[in-house]
C-alpha cells in the first residue's frame, strides 16, 4: 500500500469514528468556537468604529484647518482666509459657487437615550455648499435649515441614540432655542452622528465672532490634492495646514482601535492558549482510547507518518468545525450591533455599528486551525511512538 | 486531611491530564485578572471620586469656558469652602498620538483640593515658585522617561502665541503619585498664569471650576445655589459631584467596556465549564476503585471528602497560578500601551477570584462526589 493511500485510510477511519468520543471532541471544539467567537466580536468593534469613522472620507475632499492644530475643535479660521481657502486652484465649482464650506465645530450636552446622563453632541455649523462637499448626505424627514434661522438638522444616528432629537421638537443651548427641521442620513457615515445648523447662526450663539475652524472643500477630483495644498500653505496671507478628509478621519480613528485591538489581541492570545490546553487534553486521550487501535495499525503495516497525521487531522477538523462555529456565531450575534461612543479625536460621540468584516472572519478561523494544529501535534507524535507490543496487549 | 496524600497520587497519575486542566483553569483566571483591570480602565477613578468635591461646568458643554470672575462669586457661596480651577490645554508632545493631558490651573488651591496627588515638598516649592514650571504624573513621566528638571516642549494647538513660536516649554518641576491605585497619573499640570500671559494676560475664562465643599450631606443645596447664581447670565452653569461627572464620562464611552466586559466573562465561565467538565469526567472513570475503597471500609462521607479535595487542590492550583499571573502581567502595564489612564487589579477582585475558585473546586467535585458516596459496591464493582 502506497504512502498516500496509507494516510487517506488512516484519516478517514478516525474521523468515522469521532462520532464516539463526541463528549471530549465537542468540549474541545466548544473552546475553540468561543475563542474565535471572543477574538471577532471584540476586533469587529474596532472595525466597525474605523468604517463609521471613513466610510464616506473621500481622498478628494480637503480639509483646511490652523497649522499645528490635529482637530477641528482645536482650530480657527478668520472670515478671510476662509474666503481665500475658497478660491483656491483645484476647487470644484457647483452651481452656486465654489463647493467650499466653512464650519464651525462645537459640542452641546443631550441626554443619551439609553442612561440619561449628558453626553458630547458634535453640533456643526456649515454653509450652504457643505451639501454640495457631503453630497451623501439626503434628507430623509423634514427640510434643510433655512439660512439665518434657530433651525437644526439631525443626523439619522444620533436622533435614535440621544434624547428630544426628534422631528419638530425645540431645544434650548445656552440662551438660544432651536428648532429641529430635519433628519438626515449620510451613507452610515459619521455625519449621521452630527447636529448641522447654519454657520452664521451659530457663531453669534457661541460667540465666535466672524470665525470658523475649517474650511470643507470638495475638490476637481483627487489628483488636484497636491496643487491645493501647495497653493494654500505657502500662501502668507495664511496660516493653514491641508489634509485630505480620509486621512484625517483614518488618523482619528486610531486612538480607539488602537485600544480596542490591543485588548482584543491580548485577549484572543490568552483564550488561545486555555483552548490549545483542551484541545491537548481532548486529543491526547482520544489517542489513549485507540491506542490498542493505532497499535493494531502499526502491527499490520501502516508507517507512523500516516498515524501522525490522521491524529493531526482530526484536531484540525475539530477546530475548524469550531472555528466555524465560532465565526458563524460572532456574525449572528454582533454583526450590525449598534452603539455610541466618545472619540476622543474631537471629543464628541460618534455612533457606530460593529462590523464582522471578511477579513475578521478569515482571521478569526485562521487563528483555529493554529490552535487545532498545536493542539494536535505533540498527541500525534505520542500516538507515533506508542510501543506497538505493550500497546497491544491493553485491555 | 490524611487524604490529601491520596488524593495528590489520583492527581499524579494522568499527570499530562492534570497539567492540562490546571492550565486552562490558570488561564481562565488570568483572563479573569484582565476583566477586572480592563472595567476599572474604562471606568476610569469614577471610585476613587472625592465626595466633598464638586465640579462646576458650563451649562452647555464642558468645551465651552466660564468666566474667571465666577471664581470669586463662587466662593462667596455658603458651603463652598474651597475653589480652584482649571483650563485644558490640548497640545502636543512630539506626536499627536502620544496624547496625554494638560492642564493650566492655580497650584495651591489645586493641590489643596487634590491631596491624593502626592508632591514632594521640595518639588511643590519648586512648581510654586517657577511660572514655567509643570508637574506630570509617575505613568505618564515613565512613558516618555522624564525626570525632573528637563524641558518639555509642547505645541499649542488651540493657544497658539500670536506672531510666536507655536511650541511652549515647560520645566519639569516635579512627579507626582497617585495616594489610591485608581488615581490617574497621567495628567500634566502647569501654572494658569503662564498660559494666561502668554495669550496676552487678559484670557478671562477658565475651562471649569472644581469646589470643595463643608458637608458632603448638603452637596444638593450647594450645587442649587451655585446654579441659581448664574441663572439666566450669558454663561450658565451646570454643578454636579465629581462622581456624577467621572459617571457621565465612563457612559458616553459608553457600552463598549460594558461589552469586552460581558464577552469576558462569558469566556471566563465556559472556559470553568470545559475544565470542570474533565474534571468531572476523570473521576467517573474511576467509580470502580472508588467502590473498592468502599469495600476496604471507606464511609461515604470519606470517599465524598476524597474527591471533593481532589476537585478543590485542582481549582485551587489553577485559580491561585492564574491570580498570580494576571497580576504579574498586569504590572507591566495595559496591552494598549498606555492609553488606559489606569489599569491595576483590584484587590477586592482578587479576593473574588479565590472565592471563585473555591467554588468551582467544590461545584466540580459536588456530583461525582454526591454518586461516589451513593454508589453501591455491588453495582460499581460489576460494571467494569
């Protein structure tokens, strides 16, 4: 009998007769499925956070803000180098003029629906062309703000997670009222999460003066970055830096994956490890039970490579049907789950969806199959050096 | 307790078994350590809030300044025995992902207000006496490897000097301690004054203003009072405990640590129900011998205790090598690489984790311990 041949026969009757130690093989693979179960949900957090956060960035789209400041929050912009922003070389121009919006970048305290305890609303400012450079964001009840009005629009997200955002509900910030006209969607995007009023109403009610702290701005296409930015930042009328929106909201995003997959890695090793230990415990007393099997094998012929690797198979299969398991569950269970936490990028709140992507999900049982072959290993040497006479002779 | 000889042999003798079931026991209790360490992280020093402390913010958002003259109408309030106040900074060091605090505030009513921010006194004379001088937290000093008397260049972002270099140096004047593990030590301090001159000397706001109060029972009159004074002016304010507002904080983080939380624990609980399963298992093999020792003249009771110690020594090992091992782990520091403020063990949770143990020592051992004593001899020795 050839080599080949030896280990498909060797292979295939172990895996027939799994179904008789299905008590220790389920347990085992039941550590597995957790493990990857744990590993996806945790990391898809992360993922979910970083789509919400650049899903509609678009590399041609600019943002201009103060030199030195790494958020909008932390910048200001007087009236005319906003105007001077929008004149640039390389911006798109819509029917109405440039696709240049300024904007103003302030937080408002709104009970979250779920604790009622405040929480940072992003509540932003912008011009009339910021539907012109956001052109994923629609209506979906209501109307637009009218210009000069105490009227906000609210994001899809951020009216189902904060309380009296609701169509036609008045609010009151300080000594202002204002009235919401309008929900809007933005493609999941971050927007979703986002207040819009009108800049001009809203600089007076914070008292910005004639300021702003950014300038958006929808560009010819993504190749005209390059000639933007170099016009605007040498320029010595202002003060500015220039970077594309996707690369903004990319770097916001990674203070908090950046947490969430530390923890999540960390975790997923740990776990890995108790279920490479039940998955040892599992295989190496499946090969105990057969010993007078494999004994049997040795004796009529077989070499040990095919018995090594049919105990290796077997432990791969069972983390793989767990590994499975596992994926199968986390995209059941956590897949599209909505939540809402604080960026500390712009310090405001930002809802999102968890996202079991497909690389999650290829990682996820890629990490079983190592567990699997750990796990398998050292009892499929054992199960090759049995000594074939003592083993025989067992019960 | 002459069993335990016995029952250290049954232990020894599928030693791999045993080494195995440990392990995954261990690591459940490491992972154990971690959930307590990662909710205390994420629930940042909402436990180690001082009661007798206020915090008093604008009505708005916390982003939006109160005016320095608030400073002195506060303190006229009856109760108020203590102001101090502060201004965020948000500037750079190097790089922005090397975020950490910084704050601008008055130095001897802050430290009075805040005596679990251990000084040195020498180094508190220094800060007072240099305008440019700033004290920083042990964790934040370790992670950069600071010590006192460097100079630490920051670049404003918001204050930004106009016509001037858009980076301020400070002097390190001092490191400070947290009193409590909860105490975050990662915020940077530096004098108000100097911020305040270096944006032309007439600022006017501050960021907020935090009060120590005479009679922690009485903090709702107080804070009623203090908001009733602002009523109705161009800035209203919000006061609240300084719990109240570490807890807003922690729920707009929001369900996140809630969630790595409950996963874990899941984790956690299956991992105990695979262990315990083996656990279980192991001794039903061996009913027979069990019901040999019956025969020798073991009471039931005996045979119960037997393998009741048997499950414990396990669980014990195992729980007892996992706390061990969280807690080494967790020493060297949170797996994000310090963008935790705090992360430490508690040891309440410890003494929960022993506690844990214990009882899936004894759950394990209670049903093949509850059959082992039932058995009869006859059944058991015919059922080989």
């Amino acid at each position: 009998m050839n080599w080949l041949s030896q280990i498909v026969a060797v292979t295939w009757l172990n895996l027939r007769t799994l179904w008789q130690r299905r008590g220790a093989s389920a347990a085992a693979a039941f550590g597995v499925a957790g493990v990857v179960a744990v590993f996806i949900a945790v990391l898809s957090i992360a993922e979910g956070f970083k789509k919400t956060l650049t899903s509609n960035a678009s590399a041609d789209t600019a943002i201009v803000m103060r030199s030195g400041s790494d958020s909008e929050m932390m910048s200001g912009l007087d009236r005319d180098s906003t105007r001077i922003i929008a004149e640039a070389p390389g911006v798109l121009r819509a029917s109405q003029g440039p696709a240049a919006s300024a904007e103003l970048f302030v937080v408002v305290d709104v009970p979250k629906r779920s604790t009622g305890t405040d929480a940072n609303v992003p509540l932003r400012g912008v011009q009339s062309a910021a539907f012109d450079v956001r052109s994923e964001v629609q209506m979906i009840e209501g109307r637009r703000f009218a210009p000069g009005k105490n009227e906000v629009i609210v994001g899809r997200a951020a009216a189902a997670e904060f309380r009296g955002l609701d169509l036609g509900n008045h609010i009151r910030w300080g000594e202002n009222e204002w009235t919401v006209v309008g929900i809007f969607s933005a493609n999941g995007g971050l927007s979703e999460s986002e207040i819009w009023c009108d800049a001009g109403v809203l600089q007076p009610a914070y008292r910005r003066g004639s300021t702003f702290q950014s300038v958006y701005v929808k560009l010819e296409s993504a190749e005209a970055f390059s000639r933007f930015k170099d016009t605007l930042t040498p320029d010595p009328r202002l003060d500015v830096k220039v970077v594309r929106e996707s690369e903004y909201y990319e770097a916001q995003s990674r203070v908090i994956t950046g947490i969430i997959n530390g923890l999540g890695k960390a975790i997923a090793v740990l776990m890995g490890i108790g279920a490479i230990f039940g998955a040892l415990n599992t295989m190496y007393s499946a090969v105990a039970s057969r010993s007078r099997e494999i004994a049997t094998l040795r004796a009529i012929g077989f070499s040990a490579a095919p018995v090594v690797i049919s105990v290796l198979a077997e432990s791969l299969f069972l983390c793989l049907l767990g590994g499975i398991v596992g994926a199968a569950g986390a995209y059941f269970a956590f897949n599209g789950y909505q939540t809402a936490t604080l960026n500390w990028a712009s310090f405001s709140q930002v809802a999102f969806a968890f996202a079991v992507t497909p690389k999650l999900l290829v990682q996820g049982i890629a990490w079983a199959l190592v567990m699997g072959l750990v796990g398998g290993l050292f009892p499929a040497i054992r199960a090759a050096r049995l000594p074939v006479a003592t083993a025989l002779r067992e019960q | 307790m002459k069993f335990l000889p016995l029952a250290w042999q049954n232990l020894k003798r599928k030693k791999l078994r045993t080494f195995f079931t440990v392990g995954s026991i261990a690591v459940a209790f490491v992972l154990f350590g971690y959930l307590a360490a990662i909710r205390v992280g994420f629930s940042a020093g909402i436990d180690v809030t001082g009661a007798d402390r206020l915090m008093v913010i604008h009505k708005v958002s916390i982003i939006q300044p109160l005016p320095i003259s608030y400073r002195d109408q506060i303190s006229r309030v009856p109760g108020v025995k203590e102001v101090s106040y502060a201004n965020w900074f948000g500037g750079i060091y190097q790089d922005p992902k090397n975020f950490f605090a910084q704050m601008a505030v008055e130095p001897v009513s802050y430290l009075a207000l805040y005596p679990e921010l251990i000084l040195p006194e020498a180094q508190r004379k220094a800060w007072l006496e240099d305008k440019t001088g700033a004290i920083v937290g042990r964790v934040t000093a370790d992670r950069f490897g600071w010590k006192v008397g460097d100079k630490i260049p920051i670049q404003a972002t918001a204050y930004r000097r106009k016509g001037n270099n858009p980076v301020w140096e400070f002097n390190l004047s001092g490191i400070y301690d947290g009193k409590e593990k909860g105490t975050d030590t990662s915020t940077f301090y530096f004098h108000y004054d100097y911020l305040n001159e270096g944006m032309g000397g007439n600022l006017g706001f501050v960021g907020w203003y935090m009060i120590r109060i005479a009679d922690p029972a009485r903090a709702q009159e107080v804070v009623d009072r203090i908001d009733n004074l602002f009523a109705n002016s161009p800035a209203e304010t919000k006061t609240q405990t300084e719990k109240a507002l570490a807890q807003s904080f922690a729920n707009q983080v929001g369900s996140i640590g809630q969630i790595i939380s409950a996963i874990l624990a899941a984790v956690f609980f299956t991992i105990l129900l695979v262990a315990g399963n083996t656990m279980a298992q192991s001794v039903r093999e061996r009913t027979n011998e069990l019901a040999i020792l019956k025969t020798l003249g073991f009471k039931s009771g005996q045979v119960m205790a037997l393998v009741l110690i048997e499950s414990c020594v396990i669980a014990a090992i195992g729980g007892l090598l996992g706390i061990g091992f969280a807690w080494l782990l967790i020493q060297k520091g949170d797996p994000t690489g310090g963008t935790l403020p705090v992360f430490y063990f508690p040891g309440k949770d410890m003494v929960l984790g022993v506690g844990i143990a214990l009882a899936l020592g004894i759950a394990t051992g209670f049903l093949p311990a509850l059959r082992a004593m039932r058995l009869r001899i006859v059944d058991a020795l015919r059922r080989v």
